[in-house]
C-alpha cells in the first residue's frame, strides 16, 4: 500500500511537471507572439507617422470654371492656397465666386482623399503582404 502510494504521488508529481513544462514552453510562445505583435504595433505606429509627413509634401490642385478657381491642397486634406482670377473678381459676382471655391475646393480635396488612400493601400501591402482586400 504504501508502495502503490509512493508510485502514485511520483506520477501524479511527474504529471504536474509535464503540464509544468508545456504551460511554460506555450506561455513563452505567447508572450513571444505578443512581443512580435507589440513590434508590428510599433512599426505600424512609425509608418502611419511616416505617411502623414509624405501627405505633407504632397500638393493636388483642384480647378473650377476653365481654371477661374483654383485650390491647392495637401495630401493630408489641409488647403493651403486659393486663386482667384482678377476677371472673376472684376464681374463683382459674389454668388459665381463663392460656387466656384465651393467646387474647387472639393475637386482638390476628392484629388486629396485618393492620394491618401493609395498611399494608405500601399502601406497596407508592406505591412501585411498578401491579406485579402489589399489589391494584391
């Protein structure tokens, strides 16, 4: 009895120390997936950073009445100059000038957006090459 007892508190004993084992090799595992996971994160973080000065840099211009209007905007949708022709001013017609920005400005800015998502895309298939939705 007291042998059967001994074998069985060492295998209970040597049990534990297998579970043991695998909790330990499948928790260093995770934390290893984490700390990639936390790496990418951070790497993602950088590029995000990376892509809006770039957006900074880039200028689209969107164009009303036969060029009449023109605004200039930043990839990152920050307009950051407008003309208007001294003849559109000349005519005195307020109405004609405001619909005209109002239609500049928004060309510029649609130009803008896409910018953006094509700059956006293209960092999507560096970070994660191959996943589905990516035009890849």
């Amino acid at each position: 009895m007291i042998v059967f007892g001994l074998l069985f508190t060492f295998q209970f004993m040597a049990n534990n120390l297998v579970i043991g084992a695998c909790f330990a090799i499948f928790a260093a595992k995770r934390l290893t997936m984490f700390g990639d996971l936390m790496g990418k994160l951070g790497e993602m973080q950088q590029r995000m950073e990376d892509m809006k000065k770039r957006l900074d840099t880039i200028t689209v211009i969107g164009e009303a009445g036969s060029g009449l209007v023109k605004a200039t905007v930043t990839g990152n949708r920050k307009l950051v100059n407008l003309q208007i022709s001294p003849e559109l001013i000349k005519d005195n017609d307020t109405e004609a000038i405001e619909d005209l920005v109002t239609v500049a400005v928004n060309r510029a800015l649609e130009q803008a957006e896409k910018v953006a998502e094509a700059e956006s895309t293209a960092m999507g298939k560096d970070m994660l090459p191959g996943f589905p939705g990516l035009g890849m």
